[in-house]
C-alpha cells in the first residue's frame, strides 16, 4: 500500500524552509470521470493545478494580481505523472502540493492525489496518483523565459 512519499532534497538549488505540504481537498464529481465512474487520467493535471493554485494563495500569491503588478506569470513547462490508482466517483481525496526547488526562473513541485478515507490511527491516506510539476516564470506579454522576482522568491523561502 503506496502512501505519502517526503520529496527528497535535490543538490545545489535553493528549498524552502521549513518544508511543508499543502493540503486541498477535493470531491470526484461526473465530469471528473469516464464512463466507468473511473476519475479521467488528464483530470489529475486539473486536481494538481487547483492544489497548486490554492497553495499559492495561501501564500498570499493571487495570479490574476502577480501578473498585472509584475508583468509576469508562471506557466508549466514540465510535467512527470505516475498513476497507482483510480479514484471514483464520489470519492474524497487530499491533493498536496509541495515545494522541492526553487530555481532563478523556475520551481519544481511534487505534487500528490491521496485518497481520503476513515484512517486507523497513524494510517496514511491511500496514494492514488503523484508528479512532479515544473512551473516557469514568463514575461506575460512575449512569454519569453523571465527570472522570478525576488519578493515572489521570498514567500517560499520563509
């Protein structure tokens, strides 16, 4: 039974500290899934961007405003998705977010969706899905590659 992973540190790029995992909760719906009840393989992507864009907001980091103050926005450049299990219909799951680098134009986040269910005591949450997710920073104009700016850099590192 696959749970909760920590990412590992990777060497030479800067980790927030300390590190923490957001948490956002989320309910499978219909338009989430096939027609076997089964949560759509792409549909992870849809659950990661949400965890990633709530967690930003916990940070005091709304888009729409970074990008009219700065110019600038992040947009993925990479993505790596490993699939364990499905989710269903009606199922509640915890979809994490967590800072692993923080680069000069640049942040890679693993990211997981677990499955949410009445947990014995010291039991994890099922893991059902987990990636990592590269997210740049781009000059919202030209979309040409743009280092973060430092106050952004700030709210990960403290």
């Amino acid at each position: 039974m696959s749970a909760f992973v920590p990412p590992e540190p990777v060497a030479g790029l800067r980790r927030p500290q300390p590190q923490q995992v957001f948490e956002w909760p989320l309910r499978v719906y219909w338009e989430d899934t096939d027609a076997g009840g089964i949560v759509f393989y792409a549909n992870y992507l849809k659950f990661f961007e949400r965890s990633r864009t709530e967690w930003l907001r916990s940070l005091g980091i709304e888009q729409q405003r970074l990008k009219d103050s700065t110019g600038g926005m992040f947009v993925v450049s990479d993505t790596q998705i490993r699939y364990h299990r499905p989710a269903r219909l009606d199922d509640e799951l915890i979809v994490t977010a967590c800072m692993v680098e923080t680069g000069r134009a640049s942040l890679i986040i693993r990211q997981q969706a677990l499955l949410k269910t009445e947990q014995a005591a010291g039991q994890s949450p099922l893991l059902l899905c987990e990636g990592t997710i590269r997210i740049g920073w781009v000059e919202a104009a030209s979309l040409k590659p743009a280092r973060i700016p430092e106050s952004i850099i700030s709210c990960f590192l403290s």
